[in-house]
DNA sequence: ACTCGAATACTCTACGTCGAGTATTCGAGT
DNA sequence: ACTCGAATACTCGACGTAGAGTATTCGAGT
C-alpha cells in the first residue's frame, strides 16, 4: 500500500478541479489539456476514469448528478467532498516539500556507460546535447514573445523543466569534453578494455573493487566467451 | 507496444550482467546491490524474475545450467545470447542519446501550486530545500573523504544526479525569495483569492483566459460551499 | 546441541496503467 | 441533402510492477 488510498497525480489534479466547480470526467481531461497540465502531469483516458472510480470509493469525490444532453451519452457530474478538499491539501504540500527519489532513464544509462567503448559514448552523448538543444529552443518559442505570456506563476513548472534541461545539457557537455581530452577519472581502464581485448568489460561497469593501479588483467576471473565474442551478431 | 520487447531497464542491467559472465537471477540481484546499481535503477525480486523470463522468450538471453548445491534451491544459470548482445547496445546506445520527458511529482506539485495560499507554499518550498541540502550532505558524506573514492567514471551517475540536486536546491530557493518578497509575478492575484474570500483558487491554476485586470471577482462562477472550508482537519 | 537471525532463492497476486478501440454526434462545407 | 472529419465520451483487456510472503539453510554464539 502506497500511503494514499489513490496514488496516481492525476488523481490530485482531479481533486484540484472539483474544488473549482464541480464536472464531468470528460470534461476533466479537456480542462486539464487546455490549460496544458498535460506537460507535467501524465494524463489518459483509462487512468482518469480508474481514478475518478477511485476517488468515489474512498469518499474523496461524490457523484452530484448525471445527466444527458441532447442524444450524447450519460454523463456524471462529481464534485469533492470535504475528505477531498483535505486530501487535496494534504497531498499538494507532501508533494511540495518532501522530494523523492525518482528514477530516470538517463541515469541508469549513465551507470552502465563503460558497456560501450568510449568514443562511440562520447558521440552518443553529442547526440544528446543536440536534443537537448533543441528542447530548449522549442520552449523558448513557446514561451517567448509568440505564445501567450501569462505571468511566471502561471508557468511555473515549464520554469523549473527548463533549468533541469539547462543544467542537464551543461552537465553532458562537460562530460563529452572530459571524455575527448581523456582527462575523465578512469578512463584509461575503460578504454583499455575495449581495445585490447574483444570487449570484456567484466565489473567495469561495477565501481566494487578499486584494483590498486597495476596489475595488468591478471585477475580477472573470467574464463568464458571471449575471442568469438565479437564475431557474432 | 512500447518499442522494446522488454522495456524495464532492470533488463538492460541484466544484459549487461550476463555480458561479463552466465548467472542466476540472485547472483544477479546481489551483484546490482553490491555495485550500488540499486542507487539508479530499480530493483525488486518480482520484476527480476519477470524480465529474466520475458528476456528468455524472446530470445535475448538462454539457459546454460540448472544445478542445485548442497540443500539449496535449484538455480537456473543463464547467459545472454547474440541477439541480446546486440540489444543490449542498442538499448544503451539509445538511452544516452535520446533524452525522454519524465513525468516527476514535483512538477506535478508545482502545476497546481495556486491551490494552497502562497506563504503556505513558501513554507513547504522551504521544508523541500532543507530535505535537499541533507540529500547533498549525504551524499558528500558517502563520496567525500570517508568512503572509497573511486575514480569519478564509477560515480558518474552520482554526478548527474547531484548535479540535478544542487539546481533543484538553487531553483527552490530563488522561488521561495521570489514569493516572500511578492516579486512572483502573478502572485497579486494568487495571494487575492486566498485572502479576500474563504479558498477560492478558480481557474488560478489555469494559465487559460488572462484575466485582463481589474474587474475583481465577479465572473468567478463558483457558488459551492465556502465558509467552512479551511476550518476542516 | 540448540537457538536465532541473516541470507538464500524465489512465488504469487493484487493493483495500476496504458492506449487502442468503439460508438455516437455535431458542424462545416458542397 | 449528404459527406466526412473532428470532437464527444467512454470501455476493455492485456500488460507490467510492487513488494509482502514463504520456505529453506547456513553460521555465530551460548
């Protein structure tokens, strides 16, 4: 059990527009798209009506009316309840002051890098900072003088995207220069490891074992595959 | 279809495992925990033993042996086949070049931020920066002097991930400044309909219709309960 | 000789999520 | 009067994941 009885974000925006007035789940979805929360918060059919269900059974939202217009099919009007407004509350300022770890894809990239030999990562990586280059001037163009420019508050979170994506692209940038001048701690081993032999990268990618400098390969104690393991494929 | 047939990273770090030596799942698990792999992708026994399989299925890895020692549980050994090897640099290939938007909690947060009143909100920021000079203290702590100082391409992820910390921190702290001395633009509006009557946030959270200034808040269409809002919980 | 906790090695299921699919209706155009 | 695409308003089932639970075994201590 994930501490609330409902633990998909959507579930806190849901809550958000009931305290506005009262809706549909349809409607939902498009107020939500509209005012684009779309880009921060992961919104699809299946997991709104999961969730607007959710929120019924735990007594955070109730059902005010259903009702239908013209031949279009039935719709249910919620609103929230009390319980809503607090969990509402509640959940907003956990999520305010209390970070979480979250995972990221990068990341785990990241901590399997020496898998690839170190020029090719080094490209790669490039390749990264062009996308991330180009994010960045998309929601220039967004934000800029084109779009509406609503006051900070209204973008907040676009704000807060943007300076991860700077510090990320800064961050990478760095990382491919330390690479190309080999003044990156260790890279030495690693790329040793994908020139002298096939490409055995046995506990490279590990960060046990500091191997004191010296020493050759002379222990490592890995038999198997190895000559044919490049040939393959 | 999400593109790859096994999409879990965790399948990735198990690729990447059985490229250095044939193992069994626990073996698996035991080395991601002592490599602190655990740090930066996600590890837990029931999506171990699901991604051991579909990866099996698919051909991407094989079974070497079955055998059991002393009293124990049998184990099956696997190893990672052409086709898996392949995958596997594929997969990485592009992780570290194509970013991906993720979803994060705080963002989430942050886009419905006009739904508490401002200093409220200033004080949770301020909670979140306190947890997140902690984070960084620690992780100096498990970097620094004390423990073992490997060479920086065995901590790398550890970089990233500080160096996203330390803009969080800087980002939180100038919003908090930012909302204390009213330079927030917005926040005339913000602070209004919290104060002038009970809780009202209408459309505050919207960043749709401009609100062209000046006409108070008359248009605002919400009759509902009022009074006792705040008073709950 | 016995205890007790840590480690080994998984299994199982409830739960959440994704997103393609469906069926209808409205409105702009010809 | 008719067409055709966009919008409305959801349903459904396959899939993935979390993580508690289980059963066993080893080893340190008394």
């Amino acid at each position: 059990m994930t501490r609330r009885k409902v633990s998909n974000p959507l579930a806190l925006a849901v809550l958000s527009l009931l305290r506005e007035r009262p809706m549909h789940p349809y409607e939902m979805s498009r107020t939500l798209r509209q005012r684009n929360k779309e880009g921060s918060i992961r919104l699809n059919y299946g997991s709104l009506y999961s969730v607007v269900d959710k929120l019924m059974t735990h007594g955070l939202i109730e059902s005010q009316e259903t009702v239908r217009e013209g031949q279009r099919p039935e719709r249910t009007i919620y609103r929230a309840t009390p319980a809503g407004q607090a969990e509402f509350e509640d959940w907003l300022a956990e999520l305010l002051s209390t970070p979480v770890k979250e995972y990221t894809q990068f990341e785990a990239g990241l901590s399997l890098l020496p898998g690839l030999p170190p020029d090719e990562v080094a490209n790669l990586l490039e390749r990264r900072c062009e996308h991330l280059e180009e994010t960045l001037a998309a929601s220039d163009a967004v934000l800029g003088p084109g779009g509406a420019d609503l006051p900070r508050l209204y973008w907040i979170e676009w704000d807060y995207v943007r300076a991860h994506l700077e510090t990320d692209l800064a961050w990478t940038r760095r990382l491919v220069r330390d690479i190309r001048d080999g003044s990156l701690e260790g890279i030495g081993e690693w790329r040793r490891f994908h020139t002298t032999d096939a490409d055995s990268d046995a506990r490279l990618t590990s960060g046990e074992n500091p191997a004191p400098e010296g020493d050759p390969a002379s222990q490592t104690p890995r038999p198997p595959r190895k000559a044919n393991a490049r040939k393959a494929t």
